[in-house]
C-alpha cells in the first residue's frame, strides 16, 4: 500500500478573468407585497449585490431601519372606532353586588 497521492490525470482551466472573491449578485426572487414603501425596501437589498461582504451589513441596517419604521407608522395611525356604549345604562338593581 502506498502514501502517495495519484496525480490528476486532467488540469482544471480557471478564467483569469473570474475573481471569486468579487461581488457576485445572489439573484433571490423578491415577491411585490403591495405596499410601496416595504417593496422600495425589498428592493434595496439588491444594492448588497455589487458590494463586498463588508458592505452588506450597511445596506442591511438601512433595510431594516426602513421595514421597522413601516412597522411603526401602521401601529401609530388611528384605528376603527370603538364601539358605542349601550343605549341601556341604568343602574343595577340594589341587590346586585350584595350578600345577604
């Protein structure tokens, strides 16, 4: 039995012209949700695209900046108005509430 490591029997051709390491789009489908501030925000993500990895986080942070303060707003506009109080408010009757 022998230590030794075979030689490839074929050279592997690498581009000259292709830098792994460079910015490489991930292509992730974004889905429209109908809302034109959360799409804007969707779609800066694809800025992260043409950066280095070091500056992803920045783009990320504004993303999330942006999808929080959506959040924010929707929590800060008035909602439905609550319900009338009944017609009927009379007092309970005196033996209400009372132990004998």
């Amino acid at each position: 039995m022998s230590d030794a490591v075979p030689e490839p029997s074929q050279q592997v051709e690498v581009d000259p012209g292709h830098d792994p390491a460079a910015p490489a789009p991930l292509n992730v489908p974004r889905t429209p949700t109908g809302d034109a501030e959360v799409d804007a925000r969707l779609e800066r993500l694809g800025d992260a695209d043409h950066l280095a990895t070091d500056g992803h986080m920045e783009v990320y942070e504004d993303v999330h900046r942006g999808l929080r303060d959506a959040l924010t707003a929707l929590d800060a506009r008035p909602g439905p108005p609550a319900p009338s109080p009944s017609y009927d408010q009379r007092a309970p009757s005196p033996s209400y509430g009372t132990r004998s």
